[in-house]
C-alpha cells in the first residue's frame, strides 16, 4: 500500500491535463475523493499537523535453504519461514511474504 495526498494528486492532474475540460476534471476529481482513505489519528509534537496512520504488519524475515527434491533431482530454495519450496531465490517467499534478503553488515 502506498499512501499518497490526495489534494496534491488533483492539483498535478490539473496541471498535467492542461487540455482537460471542467467536466472531465470534476470526473477524475470524484473518483480521487471517493477512493478509501485513512483517518488522520496522531498528532506529531513537533509540527502540530495529523499524520495518517495505518494498520501495517511487520514483514516476516526468512532465508533460503537449500534442500534436494527428489522429483526436480536438484536441490531447490526452502523458505525457513513456512517451509515451502519455491523455484528460485526471490527478495520474497513467494509463499509467505517473507522477507529473504540478506543484512548488509558494515566491517
């Protein structure tokens, strides 16, 4: 999920569309404004201004390993998260969601 503003899309849209009759304008601006939103809950302390909040989920961290498959007779990337086989190794368990790159680690 991307969380944009909604205000400033419809001033881009304007600009960009030049060419765009006030009908076609009114159009585009409805289905912006009847989009889903998030309500505005926090306050930041620092600024006074609401910030959008939203449900998010901490993605899970997984790593790939390697384990033979009879059937392929090759050994084949296993999420160490839901245990499921996947055809190669993905940024992501193609499976689960988790998250399968490795940390960087400065030395």
């Amino acid at each position: 999920m991307r969380l944009i503003d909604a205000d400033e899309l419809k001033k881009h849209i304007r600009f960009v569309f030049k060419l765009v009759d006030e009908s076609e304008y009114n159009l585009i601006r409805d289905i912006i404004d009847s989009a889903p939103t998030i309500e505005e809950r926090k306050v930041c302390p620092n600024c006074e201004k609401a910030t959008p909040t939203a449900d998010v989920v901490e993605r899970k961290k997984g790593k790939w390993i390697m384990e033979w498959d009879c059937f392929f007779h090759r050994e084949v990337p296993v999420c160490s998260q839901c245990l499921r086989a996947d055809a190669y190794k993905f940024d992501v368990c193609s499976n689960c969601g988790a998250d399968m790159r490795e940390e960087k680690t400065d030395e």
